[in-house]
C-alpha cells in the first residue's frame, strides 16, 4: 500500500466525452455505458508502477457541463497532470479543447503534464475528428497525445501510465519541486528523498512510448 | 494482541515528555523517527485507540507566527488565517458534546468498560505526578504564559470546554458533566493527543484536510514500517477514511470554501455605506444559522427505528433543493445496522461450546465475529459514515454554487444543513453505541484490559467522525454566503460575483 509519490490528476473536457468512463476503465476495469452527470468532481485513486517505484494516481473527474466550469476550475489546483479529453466523434468537443487548455494552464502550475486524449477510439465509423488532426493540436501546445476508447479498454492504462511518466521524468530532471505541494506532487510515507539528481542517461524520453503504442 | 501491552500504560508517565514537546518542536519529521520513538513508541500499539489526528504541531507558536512558511513543514500555508478557522476550535467543544450525547444517554456498563480503560489514576496520583511534569517543564514555560503552558492548563481549558459546550451539548445536562470529567482524565491519560488538541486551540494553522492527511500518513508509516498482521489496517480510521475518498471530497469542499471566502471578501469590499450595512447583517443572520448550539435545544428522543434516519435525512436532502441524494449515505448506515443486526443473534447459539475455553484462548478464537471483527467493522463504518457525510457536504456546496434560480434561501438551506449535521453526529453516535453493547455483549468473557481499549477506540473514533462532520459543516458557510449574495443582487452586481460568464470560453 505504500507508494514513492503520488500526482493529483484532473481530467478534464466537455460533457460526454467519457471522462468518467476513462477513469472507471482505469481503476475499475470496467466499462458502464451509461453515467449519470458528475456533480462537481468525482474521484479514483490507483497505484502504478513507474521505473520500479510505486506511484499512486489520485484522479479528480471533474463535470464536464459549461455550468459546472466556474466550480470544476477550482479543483484544477494542485494537479500534477492533467487529461484533456475530446470525442473523436463528436467535432465541437474537439474544438472547444482551446478554451480547456486556457483554463487548466489558468488554474494550475505551469509544469502540469497536459495529455491530449481522443477518446471514443472504438466509433471508427463515426469518426469526426482525424487522428491528424488531434497530433498536430498536441505538438503545437506541446501536449502528449492518445487516442483511447473507455469502451474497449484500448490505451488506457497507457494514457494514465504516460502521463504519470511524464511527471516522473519531470521530477528526475528536478522541474517539480516535489516538496511544494501546489505542483500536486506528494512524497509516500517513510520516503525521505533527497533532492532528485538530474537526468540520467537511462531515462527515455516518455513521449516516445504514447502515441504508436496499442491498438488504436 | 497488541492492545494488551499497550493501552493501560501509563497514564502519567507521558505527562511529561509530552509537555515537554510543546514547548520544544517534537521530532516529527520521518527521519528522525528514532528519537519520537521513546515518548511515542507507548501509544503505538494501539493504533485503534488513536485520538482525533492533530494539526502538525508547527514548531512553537513564537515561531511559527514570526515565520509562517517553513520549508521542512512543505503544507501550504493556509492563506486564510486565522479568522476562517475560527470554527475549528468551535466544533472540538462541540464533539466534546457529541461524545457526550453517545456515552451520556445510557449504557451504563459500558461506560464503566470505558472508564476503567481510561485508566483514570486517583487524584493523589495525579497531584503527585503533575507536580512532577511541571518541574521538569518548568524552565521552558516560564517564559509562555498561554494557558497550555502547565499541566494545569489543561484542566483549564478543559474546563473551558465544558463551559461552552453546556450551552450547546446535544442530549446534555450532569451525563454531560460527568463525562467531560472522564473526557479530562482522558486527556491527561493519553497526554499527546490531548494535549495538541487543546493547544490546537490556539494555534489554528492547518486545513482539516491536512490534519486528516497528515493522520492518515502517520498510518500508513505506521503499518509500512511495522510487521503488521493484515488485519490490523482495517481498524485505521484514517486509511479508511481516505479509501472511501472522505479525504479527497473534504480537500475539494475546502477548495470551494476557500475561492467563496475570497469572493465574499471582495464583494465586501467593493461595497459601502447602507449596502455594505445590509449585507453584513444578512450575513451575521446566515452565520448564526450555522452554529449548531441552537438546533440542539430541540431535544428528541432516540430515534430506534432504522427507517428514521434515512426518512430525515431524506427529507432534510428535499428541503435543501439540491439534485443530491444521500442514497450512498443510507446505504452505508443500512449495511452498518444489518452487520449488527446479524452480529448479535450470532453469538447466543455460540456461547454454549466454548465457554469454558474462552479464557484461554480469547485472542485466537477463530469466532466469526470475534471482538476484533466488530471493532474493525465499527471503524470502518464510523469511516464510510463520516466520508459520505463529507462527500454529501461537497456534493451540496457543487450544488449551491452551481445553482442558478434557487427556490430556498440561503438561510433556509443554512438552517437545514445545520439540523442535517446534529442528524449525522446523533446518527454516528448511537451507531458507535450499537458497536459497543455488541463488544460488550461479544466480550463478556474477555478480559477488561482487552476488551476496554476496542470500547474505548469505537467512541472516540465516533466523536472524532462527529467533529469532522461538524468541520466539515462550517466549510459551507462561505459557499452560503456567497450563494446569499447572488440571490439577493439578481442583476446590478453581477459582474462582481466573480464568477465568469459562461459563454466566456
């Protein structure tokens, strides 16, 4: 039970997209089609493995609803990575992602990990918003990008997994300070880290195992 | 069982090294585990019986005023100050109270279980090793001159404590008095945590989220770092109260509290002259409505039907005219009952066999529903009960600030709330009274010194659920009060609430 660190996430997003869903699927392994609103914020939590040391996730599923934004921006503190999630289904979900990523880089530290998900990946027929497209948003706003589907279970973990290694990278580098816990880190219980030494050689760069990974 | 070695230790012994870390900054930093382990190492075996957790202990009160942030504490400071936590000090006299309201209305057996666990020494006792304490402190406090400085600053405020908490105590009267009087060997008995909260009093520096937090690290340190038997994690409220993501929710109520604090503050100060006028009297209204002392009047009798409290709490839920329901809160309390319900015919079908052998082997009885399996249920109750009551405040304060036309006013909801929290700490105190005429219907044969520390960890962990809740409860003054001023300024001041327009992004 006893874990190295642990990030606040938030995922954020407009409604429907299946924020909820993702974090069900992540933490639950389970898929339920039919949600009902989340009120303000609903929360999961789960351990993960990360270079060997156990990193617990503390995920804040905010309401995606345009009435909840002015409440939902308040949990944005304190996060240490965010998923930014749209409907490859459904174009305008894709296109209000501008206003999100104003809001989260807002309300939260500037070195918040941001991970750009296409969610829905299973309604390949359906489909609205290319792959492309979704890369190109990523790279201009320097954000990680993945294209899941909640239903299939497909690039979840890995989404979830990333982001937390992204963060972690972040952390070796000695971007966070861990110790402050605006920047939503939190050292586990009976660790008593040193300051992180720069980055080392072994590290890989994260981004590289996200979007070519998996089945979608 | 761990609990044999540990709970009826000493009493006084503590005092002193105790007091002693009020006055120089205790080694609470996880590296210097070895030197706390001497003063603490005795009330570590029983994490069962771990007091309400404590606000860290931030270095003296000199420092920490002179140097708010302090890097090795890594908290955020609260940016509120003191005045925003001026409740906290408020709802531990009240808990004091709600505990009453559970020992006080009967059982009286088990309060006896409870007393003797205490270990309550004889007053010479006492006089003796008080005077002992403060001569060893004695240096370091005559410089301090706040009432927490002595051994008989405890006595002091506790009987302080008493004095405010007559006023609002729930089931009151001498049951109260008589309590609080053992409430007070209490303190002296396990020294540290009493000891911290009183001073907690005075220096109100943390969130209650951080203090849970903080609580529930201790925990986790407390299990990694021990060969613990697995069975030993489901009785830690803390861990218990953060699985069932009471901790998240409360972190996010405070959120919301804190962003409507500030925007009340700056909706105060952009106003003048009558307006200004108006509305702090509005606002003096609504905070009365948030002092619980006034509710408790209405005295009512126990309630023992198990519809009772899911039709008030249902009820109260409507008259609030929030979408929430407290579906998850019922069902928690239901799951409670039934799994006593089902616990206390057990045992009579049982008794016959093994009587004779319960002596010996009362800590490996294999019994289905040993004393230990229904003191880790009752924590864990206690915990789910506690997090969803907490979860149904955060859902609601989403609520009142989301909400666009509203049917009740704010002080119409504030008066709700508040009935709904004396509602939800009586809930929690008659359920820790089931729990513990179960152990002591279950335990009749074990030994006191076994028994007692089970008894004694359900009551306190229920007053502490029942000062949470109350915790919990003032954070919504602020969403309140904010939800208050939206209704009244419709149009003209709109721009002022803070709250962006929608179609913004």
């Amino acid at each position: 039970m006893t874990y190295a660190y642990l990030f606040k996430y938030i995922i954020i997003g407009d409604t429907g997209v299946g924020k909820s869903c993702l974090l069900l699927q992540f933490t639950d392994k389970r898929f339920q089609p039919v949600h009902d609103l989340t009120i303000g914020v609903e929360f999961g939590a789960r351990m993960v493995n990360i270079d060997g040391k156990q990193i617990k996730l503390q995920i804040w599923d905010t309401a995606g609803q345009e009435s909840f934004r002015s409440i939902t921006r308040s949990y944005y503190r304190g996060a240490a990575g965010a998923l930014l999630v749209y409907d490859i289904t459904r174009r305008e979900t894709f296109n209000h992602l501008t206003s999100w990523l104003e809001d989260a880089r807002q309300h939260s530290s500037s070195n918040m990990v941001i991970m750009l998900i296409g969610n829905k990946s299973d309604l390949e027929s359906r489909r609205d918003v290319k792959r492309e497209e979704g890369e190109a948003f990523a790279r201009e706003h320097g954000l990680i990008f993945m294209e899941t589907s909640a239903k299939t279970a497909c690039n979840v973990e890995e989404a979830f997994i990333n982001t937390a290694k992204e963060i972690y990278r972040k952390i070796q580098q000695g971007l966070f300070d861990v110790h402050n816990e605006a920047n939503g880190i939190k050292i586990g219980p009976q660790q008593s880290i040193s300051t992180p030494v720069g980055s080392s050689t072994s590290q890989r760069n994260s981004r590289d195992i996200g979007s070519n990974s998996g089945c979608c | 069982m761990s609990y044999k070695d540990g709970i009826e230790t000493p009493v006084i012994t503590e005092a002193a090294p105790i007091l002693e870390d009020g006055n120089c900054e205790p080694a609470k930093n996880s590296d210097s585990v070895d030197q706390s382990a001497k003063p603490e190492s005795k009330s570590e075996p029983i994490p069962s019986t771990r007091k309400r957790p404590e606000a860290k202990p931030s270095s003296d009160l000199e420092t920490s005023e002179v140097l708010p942030v302090e890097e090795t504490v890594s908290k955020d400071v609260p940016q509120t100050g003191w005045g925003y936590w001026g409740s906290w000090g408020k709802s531990l006299l009240s808990s004091a109270s709600a505990t009453v309201a559970t020992v006080g209305q009967g059982i009286s057996n088990v309060i006896e279980k409870a007393e003797t666990s205490l270990g309550i020494p004889s007053p010479s006792e006492i006089s003796t090793e008080v005077k002992c304490a403060a001569g060893e402190t004695n240096a370091k406090e005559s410089e301090n001159s706040s009432p927490i400085a002595g051994p008989f600053g405890v006595f002091s405020t506790i009987s302080t404590a008493v004095q405010s908490t007559g006023k609002s105590v729930i089931t009151g009267g001498l049951d109260a008095l008589e309590f609080i009087g053992k409430k007070t060997m209490d303190v002296i008995a396990e020294g540290d945590p009493g000891f911290k909260r009183t001073k907690d009093l005075m220096n109100r520096n943390a969130t209650l989220s951080q203090v849970l937090r903080e609580a529930k690290e201790k925990e986790e340190l407390w299990t990694s770092s021990e060969i613990t038997m697995e069975t030993d994690k489901k009785t830690h409220y803390g861990l218990l109260f953060d699985e069932f993501q009471g901790l998240s929710h409360l972190e996010a109520l405070e959120m919301l509290s804190r962003e409507s604090e500030i925007k009340v503050k700056s909706i105060l100060n952009s106003l003048s002259g009558e307006e200004l006028e108006t509305l702090k009297l509005e606002l003096e209204e609504l905070k009365e409505a948030f002092s619980l002392g006034e509710l408790c009047e209405e005295e009512e009798e126990e309630k023992e039907g198990d519809e009772d409290f899911t039709k008030e709490i249902t009820e109260l839920f409507s008259q609030l005219h929030v979408s929430s329901k407290p579906e998850k809160l019922a069902r928690a309390r239901n799951t409670a009952y039934e799994w006593i319900r089902t616990s206390l015919t057990k045992p009579l079908a049982e008794k016959g066999g093994g009587e004779e052998q319960l002596e010996a082997e009362n800590t490996e009885q294999a019994n289905k529903n040993s004393i230990e399996d229904i003191h880790a249920f009752a924590i864990r109750s206690l915990a789910e009960m506690t997090a969803c009551s907490i979860e149904l405040f955060h859902k609601t304060a989403a609520l009142v600030l989301h909400g666009r036309k509203q049917e009740v006013t704010a002080i119409e909801r504030s008066r709700t709330l508040s009935q709904m929290t004396v509602v939800l700490c009586k809930e929690l105190s008659s359920l820790s009274k089931k729990f513990t005429s179960c152990l002591t219907t279950e335990g009749v044969k074990e030994k006191a010194d076994v028994l007692n520390p089970l008894i004694t960890a359900v009551f306190l962990e229920a007053s502490n659920s029942a000062s949470y809740i109350q915790d919990a409860f003032q954070l919504l003054l602020p969403v309140l009060e904010i939800s208050l001023i939206e209704n009244k300024t419709e149009s003209p001041r709109h721009e002022l609430q803070g709250e962006k327009p929608l179609s913004e992004h």
